[in-house]
C-alpha cells in the first residue's frame, strides 16, 4: 500500500474502467521511496489547481502494476516512478525517476489541456 493522499489502483480492471470514464488521467507508479515521494507530493497539491484530470498512484511491485510496468512507452526507463499521462484512454506521454513540479505541469498543460 503506497500512504499518499492520492486515489489508489489496486486492480488491472480498476485501471481500465478509470481509463474507460476519465477523459484525462495521471498515473504514478512507484514505491514509497526518495525518487517517488516527492511525485506524489507534487500531484496532491496539483489536483486542486488541475480539477480535469484524475490523479491515481499504483504501488509497482503489486502484480496488478504490470499494465503500467509492461506499456511499450517505459520499456527501457531506468528509474521510478513511472509517470503515465492518459488522455482518452491512451498513452501520450511517459516519465520516470524523480519530476519537478514545472515539469509536470508542462506536461500537463501540453497534454491534459482543457479544450
């Protein structure tokens, strides 16, 4: 169990009906460790200032986690968190290892944009 104040995935069909229901959604998949934490701090104070997407976390080492750990999109990422952004159920874009705050939310304004 990952202790952050995010919503949590704890299933591959949970992830999937919030994939299928939401249109923008960011999924942080890690461990409660020093690359991750920070992540995660960063995406609670964020989900106030971003109402539009769905922010989750997913612990990595759960079995469930390999429909984050086996997308084509983080086959050769070195560190985690896994960060995957979602927008209509598909990939569009895909960090990992430690994120600053103006980076996420470059991401989030370029990919997870309301129209």
């Amino acid at each position: 169990m990952l202790y952050t104040n995010l919503k949590h995935i704890e299933s591959a069909e949970e992830h999937a009906k919030i994939l299928a229901e939401n249109e923008n959604v960011m999924v942080i998949c890690g461990r409660m460790g020093p690359m991750c934490i920070p992540v995660y701090g960063i995406a609670e104070e964020l989900e106030k200032k971003y109402p539009h997407v769905k922010f989750y976390d997913m612990e990595f080492d759960h079995p469930e986690a390999h429909v984050i750990r086996d997308l084509p999109e983080v086959r050769g990422f070195m560190g985690i968190p896994f960060t995957i952004y979602y927008k209509n159920g598909k990939v569009v874009k895909a960090t990992s290892s430690i994120q600053t705050k103006p980076q996420i939310t470059s991401i989030l304004d370029e990919h997870l944009a309301t129209k």
